[in-house]
C-alpha cells in the first residue's frame, strides 16, 4: 500500500508540474519593457528602448504625440514632426506619417529604396544629456506651432550605431554611427503623461568620415 500511495503522489506532482509549465510566460516572450509616461525622462528612455528592440507599435501607436486631444479640454496641437539640420530638398520637416513610414521600414530590416543600403539587423543606441529640462524659450509657439502649458526640452548628444545586414553597395561600410547634438519638446497630454511632441536634429558637429547624422539616416529608408 506505500509503494502504490508513493507512486500515485509522484504522479499527481508530476502533473502538477506539467501543468504549471504549460501555464507558465517566458518572459523573453513577452517583449520589451517599458516605463510609464509620467515623466519626460521616462519618454525618452521608453525612445531608447523602443528603438534599441526595433519595436515600432511602441514608437508608433504609443510614443510618438498624434496631435489627439487625449482628454486635454483646451483642444488639440500639432502633432509629431521631425526637422532636418538642414533642408535637403524636400522640406525642413517631415510629420507623423513620413515618420511612422520610415522608422517602419529601418525596423523591418528593409534595404534602402535605392537597393544600395542593406536592411539593419540591430540598433544601439545612447543619449547623453546636454543640459536639463526646460521651458520652451518663446512663451507661444515652438516652430510656429502653439504648445501647452508643462511642454518641456532637452538637448542630447547622440551616440548610436546601425549594424547592417550587409556593406553599404561600393564599400565595406556595415554599420552606420550617428553622432550629433538632437533637441526633444515633450509634451503633457493629460494627467501626469507626456508624449513626444518634435524631434529637431539641431548640429551635426564635427563629424569623422565613418559618421553621419539623424537627418542624413532618416532619407536612407
């Protein structure tokens, strides 16, 4: 009678077993993670995050401002843009839709239009504070567009590389480094959450051969 009592126990635990793995998330599984967006600093790291896993439903549909009113009363602003050093030709800016269309297609390992720039396997990617959050310096408007009161900037220094799927066509260039200064406004859209409201890619200091700028890596894909 104990030896079939012992076997039937290792079997119910066996079971139990069983049943808790079948049950049980692999947290590798479940994607990256993310702060809340209570804070600017919090948007930004949920930026690096967001880029650094190529994980575009994050940037895409959560990170960057829409210019929906999101429970705001006073109504709604001009959503997310991104503006060049300088104009290439085809604006000073582009807006939500170009960014959402581009960032898209570099987080999907696609090659380059042109076929000349192979698709990027991974992204790391750093930004160092050059200063503190601030006040917007004109009380209206930040590039003709009215913002909020609590809209907040920051200036970062860029360190990031773009490993490639392959060279550059007519090089042996397989990683594309950015390093220049950027300009983040977030803006409130709500109680105590913030959203990226434009991204200015404002100097691209002295750069060496092997380097390039955000304006420049944006018109790839």
């Amino acid at each position: 009678m104990m030896k079939c009592a012992t076997w039937t126990l290792t079997i119910i635990l066996s079971a139990l077993v069983l049943a808790g793995c079948s049950n049980s998330t692999d947290p590798a599984d479940e994607g990256p993670e993310y702060l809340d967006y209570s804070t600017p600093d919090n948007v930004i790291d949920n930026f690096v995050t967001s880029w650094n896993e190529m994980d575009i439903a994050e940037y895409r549909d959560v990170l960057l401002y829409t210019g929906d009113p999101l429970g705001r009363e006073e109504g709604v602003y001009a959503e997310f843009k991104f503006y060049f050093i300088e104009d290439t030709g085809e604006g000073p800016y582009w807006g939500l839709d170009a960014e959402r269309t581009h960032t898209g297609a570099l987080f999907g390992g696609n090659s380059s239009p042109d076929g000349t720039t192979p698709g990027v396997e991974s992204v790391d990617l750093r930004f160092n504070a050059a200063g503190d959050w601030s006040a917007p310096d004109n009380p209206f408007e930040v590039q003709g567009d009215e913002y909020p009161d609590g809209t907040l900037y920051r200036t970062y220094q860029t360190d990031a590389s773009f490993y490639l799927r392959g060279a550059i066509e007519g090089s042996q260039v397989n990683v594309l480094l950015v390093r220049d200064t950027v300009r983040f406004y977030v803006i409130p859209i709500g109680e105590g959450e913030y959203r990226l409201w434009k991204w200015l890619d404002i100097d691209p200091g002295l750069l060496a051969a092997e380097e390039t700028s955000w304006s420049n890596v944006k018109h790839i894909w």
